[in-house]
C-alpha cells in the first residue's frame, strides 16, 4: 500500500506538468485514523507501519527533500495499553 501511494502521488506544476519537488522547502505530513502499536489503519482496513510511511522521506526515496526539515503529525491510537 505505502509503495503505491509513494508512485502514485507527485507534485507537479500545473502550467508545465514538471515535477516541483526541488522547490520545497519543508514537508508536513498529517494522518489522523486509527492505529496500533508501530502502525497505522487506513480507510480500508490495512495496517501501514510507521516505520515503512516515515521511510518514503528518506534520502534514498525522497532525494529532493534531502537535508530539508520533515514534520509527521500522527494523530491515532497505538493499542490497548
């Protein structure tokens, strides 16, 4: 699921069609949903880790933002305890 989120979603100029990414300056990412330990549940029931959602901003995978501030806001529970 995170892979394709992370192929499907792009930022490009609407003029131009060209990717935008090297002009950010910061990334903010917010989820809100239910959770459990280490992860989160999307609208259709599957478990995303967290590990594997904060992962896609690394400069491996998000070459672009290397070097540049990234905030996650995640707003869910994380089990029982």
């Amino acid at each position: 699921m995170v892979e394709t989120i992370h192929t499907e979603t792009q930022m490009v100029d609407q003029q131009t069609g060209e990717s935008v990414h090297q002009d950010l300056r910061c990334f903010v990412l917010v989820v809100m949903s239910h959770g459990d330990e280490g992860s989160i549940v999307g609208s259709d029931g599957r478990h995303v880790k967290i590990t594997d959602l904060t992962d896609l901003l690394s400069p491996k995978n998000f070459p672009e933002m290397k070097s540049k501030p990234k905030i996650v806001i995640i707003q869910a529970c994380a089990g029982s305890k």
